[in-house]
C-alpha cells in the first residue's frame, strides 16, 4: 500500500489526497455505499475509495432525534424538481434524493420494515434466480440488530415481535420507542372493525395486515442509527479505507468495454478534475436518480437519450433510466373533535407541552420527542380493499401496457413492463402482499401510499454537465389502473374513520371533506392537490432483469454489456416492493458485497 496515504481514519476532502487507483471505486456514501465499503474493507488487502458528494454532519439535532427530521431537512438534499405531472395538473414533484454521508439512511423517517415475502419473490420470478424472499432473508438479518420493545411497550401498547425475524447483530440498530400517542390504540383496534388481521411480525415476509414496525433507533439513546454510524464510524481507521467527501464522480472511464476508473470532480466549482483507476470494480452506488445519470453521462444508456446530447455510445442498453417507480400517495385532513390527550399536534400548537417534552427527551430520552412517524401500520391486500378487486384485476390482466407508457419506450423495457403487469395481477388477486399502506399515528394528517403502481416513469440526462440534475418524470397516474386503486382507497379510509371505534375521536373529514364523494369528484381533487409523487421510494432505474426484458444488470448486478462495473442501490430493485425502502436497500448492499468478494 502506498504509505501515508493509508493511514487516514478522517475523511479525505482534496483530490491530491486521493491515491491513484484502488481495488474498488464506489461511487456514493449513501445507505448502499457504505454497507458494502464495509465489507470489501473486511479484507485488509483489498482498497477501497468512496466517492461521496455529500459531508459528514453529526451535530445536527435535526438528523439524530426521530421527531426531529419532519419536514426532511432541504439542506442534506439535491435540489431536483421532476418535469410536469400530466396527471397531476402538471404540477411538479420534488424528488427526494439525499447528499450526505450516509445517504438515504441519515435522513429518513427511520421507519424500517421489509416487504412481504411475496414482493421479493416476484423479483424472482422476473428472471432472477437466487433474489426471493429466502435468499434475502439471510441480508436482512445480517444489516441489523434487533432490541425488543419494553415489557412496559407489550403491554401497554400490544408491541408484539418475533425475534427469529432478526437475530442478526449487524451495524444497524433497531428498536422500539418508550412513547407512543395514545390514540394509536384506538386507530390499531378500529382495525378490528374492518376485519384486518394482525401480523405478529411484519419482518418474517408476513408484511400484511396491522403490525408494529421499529425504527432505526438506538434504544438507549434514542438516536437515529443509520450508516454512516453503522457501516462507516466503525471502521473508517481501516487503513485499506478511503471516504472522499464533497466530490461527485462525474464520468466512468471504459477501456475496451470494461471500467478502468472514475473521473472526479470538486463540488465547490473548481473544473480541475481526477482520474481514479479501479483494478477491480467500479460500484455504483448514488442511488436511483444518480445511478442512470452517471451511466447515461459515461455512454451507458439507450442510445437515443445518448445521441441527443452528442455522448459516445459505450453500450447501447435500454433500461437505464427506465423503469422508474415509486409510491404515489395522498394526504387527507381530519379534525378529531373528541381527540384523546396527549396527541402528537401538541408539539406544533402547544408551547409549554412542548418544551416540558423536549426537556423529557434530554433528560431521560423518553416522551413524545423519543418517537419520529410512529410505529405502526396497515398493509392492505386489494382483496380485502374492495369488493371490485375481479373488475380491477381483469381490467389490469386485459391491459396493454404499452398503451400507457412513454411513447419512445424501447421494445425490451415494453417486454419488462408486461412481465410485471403480469406479476401484479397475481398479487392483486391474492392476499399475500398489500396495495394499500396507512402508517398511523394518531395524526390528524394522514397519508395512504399506493404500494403497487403500475405507472412507470423515466430519468434521462438533458445535458452533459453532470452538475446539471436529470430530468425525472415519474408519470404518476399514467396507468388508469393506478387511479382506480387510489379511489378504492380513499372508500376505504372513510370507511375505516366510520367505524364505531373511530367515532370514539369524533373524526370530521376536512380533506378532501365529505362533500366529494364521486368518482370524478375525488379524481379531481386527487389531480389537483392530494395526489403526491414520491413517497420518498424513487427505485428501479437500473433494474435487475434480463437485458431482452429491459434489465440493466444480471443477477451478478453487473451492468450488461460492459465488465467490471456494477450496481447495489436502490436503483437494482426490478418491482418496488411493498414498504419503505431503507431495510431492503441494507440487505441488497449486503449481498452485492457477498456477491463482489466472491468474484474472483
Ligand atoms: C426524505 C426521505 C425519507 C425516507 N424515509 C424512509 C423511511 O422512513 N424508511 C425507509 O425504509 N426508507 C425511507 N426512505 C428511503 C431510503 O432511505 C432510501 O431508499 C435509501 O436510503 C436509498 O439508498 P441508496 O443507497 O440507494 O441511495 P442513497 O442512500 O441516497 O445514497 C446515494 C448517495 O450517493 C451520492 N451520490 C450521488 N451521485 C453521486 C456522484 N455522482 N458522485 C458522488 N456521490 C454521489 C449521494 O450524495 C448519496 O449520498 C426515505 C428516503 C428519503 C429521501
């Protein structure tokens, strides 16, 4: 190893004090990044760069305490704004894409749960032997470490879990809170009412009905775990271990079809660049909107996309920005005029509560400022939404996906598309995975998510300046089918809010209020205001697939077409699975790191 250039446990922040080539060029310092830096570091004889946009923040009481992160805080994010939603009353949509060390995971809402199994099965089934729910299981359990809820939790709260679902010790922590709002009893048992099950355990692939989630949170200090202090602060004095923060990688270099290395580029403006070899491999990991870019910028794209700008074709593949999926999602306003006390409002209205509990919270790090979103969550199967689930599921099985898409969708991204469609009709008839998400937590402002969307969107670059953002369109609403669940939903809710159990808080619908009650009637209101983008999942632009059905990487998660390059963020997931996305990003990285090292 070239001498005290590897004796370094602080970040590097210059290009000179980068050396000039590693085994492993990783681009990105998010949530996927550094899971799998850790591993490859594991072997002291293999070096590793990461390059990562982003800084180090770890004194920013908005970051580490779970209440705190609401809204997500702007400055720890790209500034990208998506394209017009035609859909959507060509409104736009931020898209969330974080710059930090540690990605995703030092922002997010900390809300970590897995799919059902049946989700990961479906990646599968898409031609990708060896990415089930078995085959995860195993990553899952090995990104993190589990604390069980308090005896006080249990049984106050019915917290119930299931400690074969984690088992692992792995860098992440997870727990549950010492607070919850006490109305969420009443939202869990009205449940009841509508005859939603219970899962004892969503993690064990039974992610279907009611059940508690933990966060990931440090049970005794009651501060977000994510992976920079998971994957990261542990192991940074490894001396086989470069982080280089504040630089984006703004090409990868091929030499005869296989990536030779990273030119690196300051953020602060400078043009001065670098050139970074990767004896071994280069690992994308910049996350969903800055994956396709890189390939795209580097010659790696549908060749039109390429043309357009002037770039060199590298290889011509489809799928890159293709595929695009997230969860759209709505939100409604309640008042609840018999509201139980205390309710999470308070913090915002009340000043003297909320001082008392911030001072709860530094003193014994319990109360409410000890809880972020809360805890617990419906998941909903189609069939147990709607009685119209045959009509929906025919109309859906009868569908010509390519009625719905982007006109210039290449043929191969068509034959993906119609492979998922077919998936999801299977899953809409059946209960074993859910349409419909509503994470509660007694507020008087919730949001229900639609799990599985079959509108599909794009991020393509619109300039060959890679400090320029992509153009992303999430197509939201495109497929009709999409609309329809999302109005089967809304019924369900008012339902739901009907039931004796809710009355007990005296429930009066603001938004989108009682009075919009038809089909074309909430449809509107869905266009011109509810409907929302992005519940913070964007995913799927370079998807595992075969590269016929417009995949991006083989079940290797190398990038088809070229050698020695390969993905491991949330940019690989073929399907969007049903749950937030953070807990399946760990375990993705987790096996691209087995998958990596095993290469020879
Ligand atoms: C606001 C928000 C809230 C969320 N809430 C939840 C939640 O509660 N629960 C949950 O499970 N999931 C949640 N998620 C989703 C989850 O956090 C992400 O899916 C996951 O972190 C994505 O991991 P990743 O490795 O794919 O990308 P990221 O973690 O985003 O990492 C990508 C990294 O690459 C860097 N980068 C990009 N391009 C370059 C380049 N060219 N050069 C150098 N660096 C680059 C970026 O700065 C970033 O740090 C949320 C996401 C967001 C944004």
């Amino acid at each position: 190893l070239p001498g005290q250039l590897w004796r370094r446990a602080t970040p590097l922040t210059t290009l000179s004090q980068v050396a000039g080539s590693y085994d492993y060029v990783i681009v990105g310092g998010g949530t996927s990044g550094l899971t799998v830096a850790d591993r490859l570091t594991e072997d002291s004889t293999k070096t590793v760069l990461v390059v990562e946009y982003g800084e180090i923040v770890d004194n920013d009481t908005s970051l580490i305490m779970p209440s705190k992160g609401n809204p997500f805080p702007s400055q720890y994010m790209y500034n990208i704004t998506s394209v017009p939603q035609a859909n959507l009353s060509d409104r736009t949509a931020s898209v969330p894409a974080s710059n930090i060390v540690g990605g995703g995971s030092a922002i997010n809402a900390m809300f970590f749960d897995r799919g059902a199994a049946a989700d990961y099965d479906a990646w599968a089934a898409l031609g990708n032997d060896g990415w089930g729910w078995s085959d995860l299981l195993p990553y899952f359990k090995k990104a993190v470490n589990f604390t069980p809820p308090s005896e006080h939790m249990q049984e106050e709260f019915d917290v119930t879990y299931n400690l074969s679902a984690y088992e692992g010790h792995g860098p992440i922590k997870l727990s549950y809170p010492p607070f919850q709002w006490p109305g969420v009893k009443i939202e869990w048992d009205a449940f009841a009412d509508m005859n939603l099950t219970v899962s004892k355990e969503g993690a064990d692939g039974d992610a279907v009905g009611r059940f508690w989630v933990p966060s990931s949170q440090d049970p005794i200090m009651q501060t977000r775990s994510d992976a920079r202090l998971g994957y990261y602060e542990r192991v940074k004095s490894r001396p086989n271990y470069h982080l280089l923060t504040l630089h984006k990688a703004v090409k990868i270099n091929f030499a005869n079809l296989t990536a030779s290395g990273v030119t690196i580029q300051s953020r602060n403006g400078t043009t001065f660049t670098k050139t970074v070899k990767a004896r071994k491999e280069v690992i994308l990991a910049a996350g969903a909107i800055h994956t396709p870019q890189l390939l795209q910028l580097s010659g790696v794209g549908p060749a039109s996309v390429l043309s357009a700008l002037g770039i060199a074709s590298v290889v011509d593949l489809e799928g890159v920005g293709q595929n695009f999926q997230d969860h759209p999602f709505f939100f409604m306003q309640y008042n609840f005029t018999s509201n139980v006390y205390p309710y999470p409002e308070l913090l915002s209205e009340n000043e003297t509560y909320a001082v008392t509990a911030y001072a709860e919270y530094l003193a014994n790090r319990t109360g409410p400022y000890s809880v972020g979103v809360g805890n617990t969550a419906a998941f909903v199967p189609l069939r147990n939404l709607t009685a119209d689930y045959q009509t929906i599921t025919s109309t859906l099985s009868t569908q010509d996906v390519s009625t719905y898409v982007d006109p210039s969708t290449p043929s191969s991204v068509l034959l993906g598309y119609a492979a998922q469609k077919e998936i999801l009709v299977d899953r809409y008839q059946n209960t074993d995975s859910a349409v419909m998400e509503f994470p509660f937590s007694a507020s008087t402002g919730p949001v229900f998510a639609f799990l599985k969307p079959l509108s599909r969107g794009t991020v393509n670059i619109a300039s060959t300046n890679a400090f320029a953002e992509p153009a992303v369109d999430f197509r939201t609403l495109s497929n009709p089918v999409d609309l329809d669940v999302m109005i089967k939903i809304l019924r369900y809710v008012r339902e739901y809010f009907s039931t004796p159990t809710m009355t007990q808080l005296g429930p009066v619908e603001l938004l989108p209020g009682s009075d919009v009650s038809t089909d074309e009637a909430i449809t509107a209101m869905f266009r011109s205001t509810l409907v929302q983008s992005s519940f913070f999942h964007p995913c799927c632009t370079a998807s595992m697939m075969p590269r016929q059905k417009g995949g991006v990487v083989g079940t290797d998660l190398l990038v088809y077409g070229v050698q020695k390059l390969s993905v491991v963020d949330a940019s690989i997931m073929p399907l969007i699975p049903g749950t937030h996305l953070c807990e399946t990003v760990y375990a993705v990285a987790e096996k691209a790191a087995d998958m990596i090292k095993a290469r020879l």
